[in-house]
C-alpha cells in the first residue's frame, strides 16, 4: 500500500476509535469484539439505535495471504492484500437475532504479483524471452474503493451485558477488477511489450467475472 492509502486508511482507522469512544452515548448500547472470515479479521463494533430492531456496526478486516498462480502462461508468485473497513446497519424484522444488513466498505483490497521465472526465462502470451530481455516482471490487480454490501445474519445486539456471537452472510460489490501487468523490457523490445499487453488483457479477462465478493464471518462481541 502507497503511503496515501496508509495514511488514508490510518485516517479511518481513527474515526472509527473516536466512534466507538463517543457514539455509545447517543445510542441505546454498545457492543466490541472481533471478527474473522472471508473479508479478513479485526476489530467490530456495534451500537444498538433501537433496541431489538436497528443496530448500526463498523467492521474492519485485514489480511496478508501468499499463493502461487498462473495466467496465461505466465507464473506469478502472488500476495492477497485484504484491508477493508465497513459501515453497516442491521435491521432485526422479527425482533429477534436475525437481521438483514446494507451499507458500504471503503475496500483497498488488492493483489500484488510477481513473475516468476522457469528456467531463466519468462512466458508472455506464448512467447518465451529470457530475464535479461524481460527484466523484472510484476503484476496488481484492484478494485472499486468503495463496495456496497448486501447480506444477512443472527447477532444478539439488544440483549444484556455478556458475551454474544455473530454471524454474517452476504456480498459485497467490489466492480469490475483493474489488472496491469509490467516488464521493465530493458532493450525495449516492441515484441515483447506487445505480448506484455497480451498478458494483461488475459489477465483482465480472467478476472473480469470476481465483480462480486462473497461473505462469510463470524465474530465474538462483549456488549457493555
């Protein structure tokens, strides 16, 4: 992450402190625990506007994952960045643990690769060049920086003080993914920038179909 995201996500992080410190006064209750699944783990807190009915919750979810992939020929040693900070509201229409959500995430979720190189040499759209001729090869791919969310759940915001689980079902529209591949192409060779372009538009096109991130967590809350 750019030392604009960090600060900008720095930024969020602090609203969020100065939230949990400030809105429990103004709401009916409050509840802070930590959550884990497809959008990460960290920290959530929920306030209880109308006991039994509307909740408001703020969840942040971080992870770092490193894997090995392919596209079109061409392997990549790469790093899932999941930096994700939401603010949801819960609607409980039976008075009870289950509740409908909407809201939003400002997502920095990202993918950094880095080619790798079989046999000294590097694959580009079925043609193979060597390092010296390709260079240093990488490759990101990103998405829309704010996703709306659209799910379910059960979570017992409302009741007494004590422990209370959470879980959370839904998907959250993160648009269509911006890939780029580079070489560094030190001869700047035509060729190969033209197979590097080939690359990426397969890349792309790989990934032209996650517009939708499915989600999955679960969390542990202490409600005050």
């Amino acid at each position: 992450m750019d030392d604009y995201m960090k600060i900008h996500f720095k930024s969020i992080m602090a609203a969020a402190v100065f939230a949990a410190l400030t809105l429990p006064a103004m709401a009916g209750g409050v509840e802070a625990g930590l959550s884990i699944g497809t959008l990460g783990y960290g920290p959530q807190v929920v306030w209880t506007l109308v006991p039994n009915t509307f909740d408001a919750r703020l969840s942040v979810g971080l992870l770092n994952y490193s894997y090995n992939t392919t596209s079109n020929g061409l392997q990549y040693n790469g790093h899932l960045k999941l930096q994700n900070a939401g603010l949801l509201a819960d609607w409980h229409p039976f008075a009870g643990s289950f509740h409908l959500t909407a809201g939003a995430y400002y997502n920095d979720n990202r993918f950094d690769l880095s080619g790798q190189a079989s046999a000294g040499s590097y694959t580009f759209n079925g043609t193979t060049y060597t390092v010296a001729e390709a260079g240093s090869v990488s490759a990101r791919v990103t998405f829309n920086s704010v996703a709306p969310y659209l799910g379910l759940g059960w979570s017992n915001a409302g009741d007494g003080p004590g422990l209370h689980f959470t879980s959370d079902i839904g998907v959250m529209y993160q648009g269509k993914p911006t890939a780029s591949v580079t070489a560094t192409n030190p001869t700047q060779n035509a060729q190969l920038a033209a197979d590097v372009a080939a690359s990426q538009a397969q890349l792309q096109s790989d990934l032209n179909s996650f517009q939708w991130y499915p989600v999955l967590q679960f969390g542990v809350n202490y409600r005050f």
